[in-house]
C-alpha cells in the first residue's frame, strides 16, 4: 500500500505546529549539541512553558510540546536567551544539518557544518524537509538517518560529497565541500522543478552527472547504543520523549559539560562516566528500546487510539520490533517493525513485517487480542 502524506513541513520554533495538546515548537540546536547551561535552560522552559516533556526527533532535534498560544511568545524570549533562536525564520527553516553525534575537534565536522550554516542563504529553493548531514568522521555513520546531501568519507579516507540514493560521490577537500553542496542542491532544483520530492526519489527516474558518481563511501559504522562511550555515556528515553524534570536533574547532579543529540531518539551526555539516571535507558539489551509508539490520542488529532499504554505492555511480552501508530501514517517511524499496530476508529489493526500504510493481517482487535498475539507471535521466535 502506499504511505499517506504526512505534513509537508516539520515544525521550527518561529513556525510551531498545532497538535492535540498545543503548540510543538522544535529546536534546532547548532551541531546538534546543547552546553549544560543550554539543556538545564531548555528543560525548565519546557515546564515552565510546555507540558514538560522533550520529545527527540529523528533529525537530531528537540521539541517541547504543549505550548499554548499565550506561553508561545515568553518560549520564544526564553529560547533567545538562551542562543538557541535564529534570527531569521527563513535560516532557521533552512537549518536541516545532522551532524555526527560522535565528532572530535580534529575530524573537521563542526567546522564544515559551520560553513555550511553560513552559506544555506545561497540555497536554491527546495522542499520544506530537504536535508544535509556533515558525517566526516573516519567513516560514516549517518548512512540511514534522513538527509539529501551528504558530507562523508570515502574508502580512501578522502571528503566525499554524495546524492543520497547514489552508490557513490564526488571527491572534495574541507574547503571545496561546501560549493559541492551548492552545486548539488542547484542541480536538484532545477531537475525537480515543481515536484515536491527528495533527493532519493529523484534518483529513480533522473540520472546524476558522472561527476557525481566516482567514488563509494566507507563502510557504515555501528550505530551508537545506550552504554558508556569514549566521550562520555548514551542514553535513551522511552518513546523519544525525556521528562525535563529528569533532564534538569541529570545535568545538575552529573557535571556533564552538554549533550550531543542523535536521529535515533539518544543523546550522549558528554564526559559522563557512569547511567544509572531516572528516567533514562542506560543499558543496550533494554526491553523498551524494541518498542516504539507516536504520542497518540491524547497528543494527536490524528490519532484514534492511546499508543503508549500498549507499546508499554507489547514491550513486556515480545522481544520483536513493535510499533504502535496512532494512524496510518507512521509519523514515529517511518519503516517497517516486526510487530505494528495501526489505530483505526479506536480499534486495532496489525500488520507483520511491515509499515503501518501495509495491508494488515488483522482488523478491528481488541487490546486483549493484540497482546494475546504478541505474546504468541513471541513464543514462535
């Protein structure tokens, strides 16, 4: 089946969204990183402001939700003070630049994601969730995550800027890069014209340049999991979303110096040693992190039924992928589980090995019947 269309835009912080519970209004911190001054700010605007809770995007980002029309402008006075507001909305639209959670000062990253944030003024007009990720590290890790236009490493260890879609990418030096991505994004816009695609889907029926093609990346490192890491320690949070009550306490009992943000719903709380921190998933065989779920109805117009309450009890009783979508869309994850369950008209509908916009196996379930299943579905593995 084909997948119904999401929203056409992502909320920013001068362009918030309307959702069920009220405003969400996402932040795009610079490098994907937060000082401990940064994050302390953020969490106690998100209570003060929102309903207290910090959702992590899958393009490295943040949101509080919960804003109500007439808290909105004191957020935005508080995201200011805290350097976390673009001046000009039109930058901040533009500002989709994943960056490798995991950078160091000599691999050349935040220098090419500053270069790149100086120049998206020079950007051709693209689609509202066109993307960049600067992944220089020795080799890439950002493989999977979503972006247009990729800065990474080739085999060879050399700078590549490649297509997203295309099995290879132009050689560039650090200081070359940067007018390769203009040039690529130049040539996406004219060869899309109108159509609002991405870069990917563009490469289905357009061919690149030769220019474009002449070099494949390096093999795709490991993804990052919760557990210590040489910069510190990762955590996750259930369904993305950290109560900023515990982000506060975290920060002010660790001493860590910032968080690092990531697409995959983690974050690395820098020069941390040990988890062990309420409210966060410390450890990579977790039960939870198999499970995922959209805010559903109580947070989603769209949504029929509550998403969370389930993936909680399916988390429990099956260590297969499960997703629970509070619609057909799959906001909260855009691909296939092993397990999903689709809302529909308060009932459940489940699909195996597949998106929430597949042909499901089952209609109408009750809770009692999904998780009946579950659990037989488990005993089979």
């Amino acid at each position: 089946m084909t997948r119904p269309e999401p929203k056409g835009w992502c909320p920013g912080a001068h362009h918030p969204m309307q959702s069920g519970d009220g405003l969400i209004v996402r932040v795009r911190p610079n490098h994907a990183r937060l000082s401990a001054k940064q994050a302390l700010g953020l969490s106690r605007a998100a209570q003060h402001f929102g309903n207290g809770m910090i959702d992590l995007t899958s393009r490295g980002n943040l949101q509080i939700r919960g804003v109500k029309q007439t808290a909105y402008d004191g957020l935005m006075q508080a995201l200011k003070g805290l350097t976390l507001l673009d001046a000009d909305p039109a930058i901040e639209a533009r500002r989709n630049i994943l960056v490798t959670p995991d950078w160091t000062a000599q691999d050349g990253t935040v220098a090419l994601a500053q270069a790149l944030t100086q120049r998206l003024g020079d950007l051709p007009v693209l689609p509202t969730k066109f993307g960049f990720s600067v992944d220089s590290g020795e080799a890439p890790l950002l493989t999977q995550a979503s972006a247009d236009i990729r800065i990474e490493r080739a085999a060879d260890g050399q700078l590549l800027v490649r297509a997203d879609g295309a099995p290879a990418g132009r050689p560039v030096t650090p200081n070359t890069a940067i007018e390769a991505v203009l040039e690529l994004a130049h040539w996406f816009a004219d060869t899309r014209k109108d159509h609002p695609v991405r870069m990917a889907k563009l490469l289905e029926t357009n061919a690149l340049p030769d220019s474009w093609t002449q070099q494949v990346p390096a093999i795709t490192r490991a993804a990052l999991i919760p557990g210590a890491h040489p910069l510190g320690y990762v955590f996750s949070a259930l369904f993305g979303q950290i109560d900023a009550a515990s982000l506060a306490q975290l920060i002010t009992g660790s001493g860590t110096s910032g968080l690092r943000l990531t697409p995959w719903r983690l974050f690395l709380a820098e020069s941390l040693k040990r988890g062990g921190w309420q409210g966060f998933i410390d450890r990579a065989d977790a039960p939870e992190l198999n499970v995922s779920a959209c805010p559903g109805l109580s947070q989603c117009s769209t949504a029929s039924i509550d998403t969370r309450p389930l993936a909680r009890d399916l988390a429990a009783l099956t260590v297969a992928s499960v997703h629970v979508s509070g619609c057909s869309k799959g906001c909260a994850l855009p691909r296939k589980a092993a397990f999903t369950v689709i809302g529909r008209d308060g009932k459940f509908d489940l699909v195996r090995d597949g998106c929430s916009w597949d042909q499901p196996e089952y209609f109408g379930l009750s809770k009692t019947e999904v998780l009946k299943l579950a659990s037989e579905t488990n005993d089979a593995l």
